[in-house]
C-alpha cells in the first residue's frame, strides 16, 4: 500500500493542468525519493501568521498551489467572520523575492472567485506598509508575500487581521479550519486577472497609501519645528539589503532634513538572491560588512540597515576606537525607549505604556520604571504587541514604545507591525540628538548602563531541519519540561514559567501562580541575581532557539557571568540530544 505523500505525489504528477515549471521540477524530483517525501509528507504549517516555507512543488513547499489554498482558507474564514468583507476586501503587498509578485497575483485571482476585492500594490512594499494599508483602506485582512529574511529558496505568506496586526491565535486556528476543508489544493477555484481589473475586483495601490504613511512618519518626530526644519550633520549611510525599504526610507530621511545619507548602492538593486550578503538578515554582522565600508570612506556617524521586507532595523555606530560596532536589538531598542521617554511630556500621557516580550532586555523595564512607566510584557511575536495595543483604545492606556530582542521596533500604533522605516526615522533622530550633546550612542548606551546595572543578553539556535528535525526539537522541548533544572552555571533557579501549562512555580516553596498570557511550547528559569534562560522552537525557522540574560554591576562581570551561562545551556542541550 503506498504512502499518503506517495499518492498526493502521483496526483500532482498526473494532473494535466500543473503550472509547466512545477511540473519539470517534479520530474526531477522523482529521482531523489527524501527530497520528494520531505516536499509532500506534509502541508505547510499555517504557523506564526500564515505559511513559510522553500519554493518548489509538493504540499510542503510554497508554489501556486499551496498559496491558493491558504487564500481559499482566508476568503472562507472571512465571509463567516467579518463584517462587509466582499466590499472592504484585501489589502495585498509583496516583497523583492522570486515568485512574489506571482503569489499576490494569485491570492487575488482567489479572493475574486468569492466576489472578494483586492488592492494590489504595483511595486514592492515594506511589510509595514501592509500594515498601513489595512488600516487606511479599512479593508477586512490583509496578506503580505514575504520570507523576511530567509535564504533566498524561500517566500511565505503572512495574514493581516482588520486591526492591521497580524493574525492572532484563535484567528490563526479559525483559518486554518478553513484551509483544511478547502480539500485539493490543485482543485481551488481562481478568476482571470483581466477579468477582475475589469470588474474591479483588483484595484491596483500606487502612491496614495505610501504619502498617508509618510505624513504618519513625520509626525512621529520629537523634534520641535525650528530642529526639523534645520539640516542636520549627522552621516548616515543606508542599506537596504536588496529589498523594499529604499524608497520610502530616502524619502523619510528627507522629510525629516536629514541630507547627509549615503544608501548603499550594491544593495539598493531589489535583488532576489541577496547576493552581495550571506543572509539579508540585520541581526548579523556580515549583512554590515559593505555598510562598514561606505561607513569608513564617509567617515558616517550610524550605518543603518532593513531585512528584504523592512520589517526589522539593525544599526552600527563607532567605538571610541573608531570601529563601527553592531548594536543588539535589545541595546537599540532600550536607546529608542530612552530617547522617546525623556523627549515626551508624560503628565499629558494618560496611563503610558511599554510593551515588551518575554525575551527583551530587561533594561527596557528598568528605564520604564525609571521615568514612571509600567512596561506590559507579551509573548514572542510582534502580533501580541499590536493586540495590546489595539486594546488600549477601550482601556485608555497610550502606547508609547514596543519592542523585541529580534531587531522589531514600533514607536507609533498608525502602523501595527514592526517597523523598520518608524525605527530607521527614529534612530537617526536620536544619534542626532546625542551628537548635538557632544556624546556618541555608544557613550549614551553606557550611560544607560551605568544608570540601571549592565543588562547584557545572549540568544543561541539550534537547527534541526526537515521531518526528524521537528521531531528532534518537540522530544527536547519534552525534555526540558520535565527536566527539574535547579541552576545553571551555579546560579540558583528562584522560578519556573511553563508556558504550556500557563504555570510559574517558585523553587524555593512550591506554589504556583498563573502566567496570564496564551499558551505556547516555551519554557523560561528566572534566575537569582536578575538572570533568566528561556528555550522556544522558532515559529518561522526549523530552529530550537535559547535566550539568556544577565544583569551585573560592571560590564566585565556581566560579559562573563553570560559567557558561563552559555556554556552550561550548550552542555546541557548536548546531554539531551545524547540521550
């Protein structure tokens, strides 16, 4: 009897309408029976927000066909779920990688067998855009095609709720309902473009949500009118990694009379195969290494740089050394939150508030506190900032910042994602603000340091790719649970919070109490001594990934007090992948 992924293989193979490049790719997979199971043994995971995964044929792999099926899910999801959704319909973006503009083509062709109208941008847009753009157009969801920062073989394909967040759990689960009654993904019914722009069923976006977006940016800025109408000095050289930021960050920068900015110009080439970094990912320091060089030849004061879809900023400023040094999302985040604090008049704020996860610096709280703002803590993942904040309409609490270890940064609710072109204005506005006080950023970070204690955080993955992979990383997850860890690297375990079961328990006396956030396969220690470890599977990546943090006095003691509990999570990660 053959195998279900074995039938659904010969089904497609059989299929006389396949798209021709799926169909030459799937006879070539025949020759190599693993990478064939791997492509059809399961469907792609409607995960964090939607699917991601490597293009190709198959049920596990992002094509026409996979991604008509998703959409078919969306469209069912909303006509049951949302009010007016045929004439508010979906707002629709992509990014600079292959088959992008193809699969918003096609999620529109979709959503217009069910009457469902779609405004596609014309160009390549910023995820935050997208963003924007539900909220603007008051349309009932919207789908981002994008992979973030992912090799180039990969896209997804991310769903927008009404709010302009993206999708929540109950949400998620509702839709993927949908996607699994939808039945065969090669059977899902689609329209003629021609036929649609004809009815107007797709409407194609040009400028007019983008200049929406620019006047939100610019009212952002904590400079007073006489300081933003004046040219700042400050150097800024800028990349956007081969992806969508190039526009609308220049044009930001020149809203804001920031005329010293060089864009990099290797990069600026909206190139789907990255190929001038490794990985187009702003948290490593190669994606830096031609930023560092225009750096050097301008002699810039901060290098700054946005992943594909301009969702996340990563920023490098010079040590006193006059070496360009690659700041944390946790160190650019709690300047950010710096700055904004102590250039706002918190008594007219009504109830400020800073949103954070689980896994952000703890120093975001300390400099919360410490100007009298209560920090609200979420878990992984931008969608639960944007719910919260979302929130504070009824509740009357007023958002201030949010942010996560992972280079995501939101100043401003008119968007409700992460925002690399808000962050990139507001980096810039505040390393201006440091040199007309005559410090560097880095010399501010200290100072930050110096105030409330040297927070420093680690983040280590382990990738695991594949069907063993999942398997692998649910059996040490398992592990983890139920594993009475009582120290790491000789520092005492004060809490255990259990993500699954909702549960904090206290070491030292064995009562619990309950974690009021959604359940997730997460596990977090708290430490003595103002340290915590937390592991979770990454819900994007084929990765097992661990997150530490410490706090001391001086850098040197918290520099190796991280050190020793990196290499204590490493050792007891290798001890329960020997078992």
């Amino acid at each position: 009897m053959a195998k279900n992924w074995e039938q659904t293989f010969e089904k497609w193979l059989a299929f006389e309408n396949l798209d021709s490049n799926l169909q030459a790719e799937l006879k070539d997979l025949k020759n190599d029976p693993k990478e064939t199971e791997d492509a059809f043994y399961q469907e792609l995971t409607f995960g964090t927000g939607g699917i991601r995964g490597v293009l190709g044929p198959g049920t596990n792999r992002m094509n026409i066909y996979t991604v008509r099926k998703a959409v078919n899910g969306l469209a069912n999801y909303l006509l049951e779920h949302v009010v007016n959704a045929k004439q508010r319909g979906v707002a629709i973006a992509y990014d600079s990688r292959y088959m992008s503009q193809e699969f918003a083509v096609e999620a529109a062709k979709v959503l217009g067998a069910y009457g469902i109208r779609a405004s596609v941008f014309t160009s390549i847009r910023p995820t935050p855009v997208l963003s924007y753009a539900v909220r603007y157009l008051n349309a009932a969801a919207g789908i981002m095609i994008t992979a973030s920062h992912n090799p180039p073989q990969y896209n997804g394909l991310k769903v927008y709720n009404e709010q302009g967040g993206q999708i929540l759990l109950e949400e998620a689960e509702q839709i993927t309902a949908a996607i699994q009654a939808t039945g065969d993904e090669l059977q899902v019914p689609v329209r003629d473009k021609k036929e649609l722009e004809d009815e107007l069923l797709l409407y194609w976006l040009g400028e007019e949500v983008d200049r929406s977006y620019l006047e939100n940016l610019i009212g952002m800025t904590k400079m007073g009118q006489e300081e933003l109408e004046r040219e700042k000095d400050l150097k800024i050289i800028y990349t956007p990694l081969h992806g969508t930021g190039t526009d609308l960050v220049a044009r930001g920068f020149k809203q804001l009379n920031f005329p010293n900015v060089t864009i990099v110009e290797e990069q600026a080439v909206a190139d789907p195969e990255f190929s001038t970094v490794e990985s187009p990912n702003p948290e490593e320091h190669q994606a830096f290494k031609l930023a560092i060089q225009y750096g050097e030849k301008e002699n810039a004061d901060v290098l700054l740089a946005t992943d594909p879809d301009a969702d996340r900023l990563g920023a490098a400023v010079k040590n006193k050394a006059g070496e360009y040094v690659v700041l944390t999302g946790n160190q650019l985040g709690s300047l950010l939150l710096d700055y904004i604090l102590s250039h706002s008049n918190l008594n007219v704020y009504r109830n400020a508030r800073m949103i954070k996860t689980v896994v952000t610096t703890e120093l975001g709280r300390a400099i919360a506190d410490s100007y009298g703002v209560e920090t609200i803590e979420t878990l992984t993942g931008f969608k639960y900032i944007a719910e919260k904040i979302a929130g504070f309409d009824s509740t009357g609490e007023t958002f201030m910042f949010g942010y996560e270890e992972s280079y995501g940064y939101l100043a401003s609710g008119f968007t409700r994602d992460k925002d690399a072109v808000q962050a990139a204005m507001l980096t810039a506005e505040m390393a201006h603000y440091w040199k007309s006080q005559g410090k560097s950023v880095l010399e501010a970070l200290h100072s930050l340091y110096e105030k409330h204690g040297y927070y420093l955080e680690g983040l280590n993955s382990l990738t695991l790719e594949g069907k063993e992979g999942s398997e692998q990383i649910a059996k040490i997850m398992e592990e983890i649970r139920h594993r009475p860890m009582e120290e790491v690297a000789g520092i005492r375990v004060e809490k255990v919070e259990n993500y699954v079961t909702s549960e904090r328990t206290d070491t030292a006396t064995g009562t619990t109490e309950t974690i009021n956030l959604p359940q997730e396969n997460m596990m977090k220690f708290i430490l003595e001594e103002d340290g915590w470890v937390c592991f979770r599977p990454s819900g994007t990546e084929p990765k097992l990934k661990y997150y530490y943090g410490v706090r001391d006095k001086s850098e040197e003691a918290s520099t190796k007090k991280l050190e020793m509990i990196q290499i204590a999570l490493d050792e007891i990660l290798a001890e329960i992948i020997k078992k």
